[in-house]
C-alpha cells in the first residue's frame, strides 16, 4: 500500500519548524512522498500584509528543494485561486489514491477548530488525520479534548491514536520542533532581526533579492501621526473609550498602541474589521498579523510599530491593558486637549 501525506498551509513564509514536520512524519509513519500544498486564500485567517500567493509558492518551492526526492510542492490551491478549502484538494487525490493510504498533516493548533472546517465530516471518512505537536502543546487526555464535531465519529480513544467509525484514524505525532511560528518570523524580517535560527539559508536569500516582508515605514512614514489618525476613525465609529499610547519610552513590542471597546463581541469584531478596511484603503497595507477576529472578546490587529486592541468592553475591564502603559504618553482619549482638533 502506498502511504502519501498531505501538508497544506499559508507557508507565509515557509521555515525549518514546517520542514521539520514533514521530515519527522514522513520518518515516522514511513510515508512515500509529502505533498506540501501552499493556500492560495486561506478562509479560516484574516488577510494580512505580506507576499502574493504566487510569491509563497516559489518559496515554499525554494524551501522544499532539498527534500524534492519525497517532497512534492503542489500548486493546485494558487492556480484554483479563491479560498482554499481542504476538502476541494482532497477530492482531487481520491482520483488517484484510496482514503487507506492518504495521511491529512496539519499542527496542533489547526486541529482545535478541524470541526469548522469545510464538510470536515467528508474528510475524516476519506482520509486518516496525522496532528503534530509543537514544543509546549498538550495531547488530548481525553474525548472532551478534541472537537466537539469529531466527538462522535470517536470509536476507540487513546492519547496517541483515535480510531474513528469512518475506518479512518487519528494520530498524534510528536515532532523535534524548531520552536518559531510564521507570525513571529514575519516580525522579526520587517523589524531587522536575525532569522538564520528559523529560515533555511535559501529562504532567506530568496526573501532578501525579492525584498519581501519590507517594513511599513515606507508606506506609513509617521507613526506616530498614523496612530492618534486610527484612534479618531475608531472613536467616530463609536468604539467605546479609545485611547491612544506613545510607548518609546517602555520596553513593548510596539512603539504605539490604540486600545478601544465595543458594546458587543460582534461589535468588536466589527470594529476591527472597520479600522483594517480604512487603513487598507488609505495606506495599502494589512496588518502583520490578526488574533481574535472571530470571537471578537479580544481582537489584536499588528501593524508592526502600532499595535490595536479592540475589546468587547467586559473583557477589557478584565484585562486591564491601560495600567501596563501608565508610564507611556497618552496621546489621544479623554483628558487630551488636541483629541477634539
């Protein structure tokens, strides 16, 4: 029987904790050949600033090329264009291979929402599940641990593997993990950081003559006039109580910070979606990373040197964000004579 893996992601940009992944599966369940499918629109994530679809495909590709003899970058989901849904790319390699033999990768973190996914029910009947653990990641102890969605295709539990009523199975794999994650990567190219710890050498070089992940300073020259800008649209749009901080002083990821409320989670979420339209608009950028959009409790939109918290308002009494920036200049909200200019 012949045994293919199939790694889909954004790969944006590809680095040594993905390739770890497909050498440790690919090792360890004595797979054939890893099909490594980079998402042309990834639908579970919200867009944000960085390379073209076409442009990560050819780093992933620049990525991979040392491991091409069971490596197969397919390029299905950028040529499809449009969201990118794993179910539509499965249906294509049941042409040519049996739901026995094809292993679907995807991390930890992924896992914790499969049942979200797209007719995620065609897939645990067409396809066995492999979910890999990066360092610091827990493994199910029980059923209550997994999905609520697969919970009833659960036949046999055990912490490492799952056998499901579909003849299909889920297991989990430990990896010997580089432990870095896309988001921090991206930070660290558009902030001057050394990445040799988290990139292949041809990556890097690939990213370095495309002058990809750029800083945004050419395109938002002032930051500090962009910042006390974006807290005026979110306070006219009717977020609740936006203040706006100079953090130079501190020592903070970034050195602006706007923190808003929305009277809802789904106000929230609005609120976010709001200020990253303007800015898209009016700048032509997105932002370098987004947390929270759906849940909208708590939404983080990072635009490298200003960072945005928008709060449902009960979560940011909780939270309480405005008393680490004490020792920061408030530059925009209440008590602030220029706020109203």
């Amino acid at each position: 029987m012949t045994k293919i893996g199939l790694f889909g992601g954004s790969f944006n940009p590809i680095h040594l904790g993905h390739i770890q992944s497909v050498i440790d599966v690919t090792d360890r369940l004595e797979l054939e050949k890893v099909f490594v499918i980079p998402a042309y629109l990834n639908p579970h994530k919200e867009p944000i600033e960085g390379p073209s679809p076409e442009q990560r495909l050819e780093i992933t590709k620049v990525g991979m090329e040392d491991y091409k003899e069971f490596v197969n970058v397919d390029e299905q989901e950028i040529l499809r264009k449009g969201p990118s849904f794993t179910v539509e790319t499965l249906q294509t390699y049941l042409e040519e291979y049996t739901p026995e033999e094809i292993h679907l990768i995807l991390g930890m973190d992924t896992f914790s929402s499969f049942d979200t996914w797209k007719d995620f029910e065609f897939i645990v009947k067409n396809a066995n599940l492999i979910v890999t653990s990066r360092p610091g990641n827990q493994l199910p102890f029980s059923i209550e641990d997994i999905p609520k969605g697969l919970r009833p295709y659960v036949a046999a539990f055990d912490r490492n593997y799952i056998e499901l009523t579909t003849e299909r199975h889920i297991e989990f794999v430990r990896i010997e993990d580089v432990d870095v994650s896309a988001t921090e990567v991206r930070k660290k190219l558009r902030t001057g950081q050394r990445v040799e710890k988290y990139l292949s050498y041809p990556v890097e070089e690939y990213i370095r003559q495309n002058k990809l992940y750029e800083p945004l300073g050419d395109k938002i020259p002032d930051y500090r006039e962009f910042s006390i800008e974006c807290a005026k649209k979110l306070n006219d749009r009717g977020g609740l109580n936006t203040k706006a901080f100079d953090l130079t002083v501190l020592d903070y990821p970034a050195e602006y910070t706007i923190v808003t409320s929305g009277t809802s989670s789904r106000n929230s979420s609005a609120l976010a979606e709001f200020i990253q339209s303007k800015i898209k608009e009016e700048y032509g950028v997105f932002p370098l990373a987004v947390e929270g959009a759906k849940e909208g409790r708590w939404v983080v939109l990072d635009y490298g040197a200003l960072i945005i918290h928008v709060f449902y308002d009960f979560a940011r009494q909780e939270y309480r964000l405005e008393d680490l920036w004490k020792e920061g200049e408030l530059m925009y909200g209440l008590g602030v004579e220029s706020s109203e200019d």
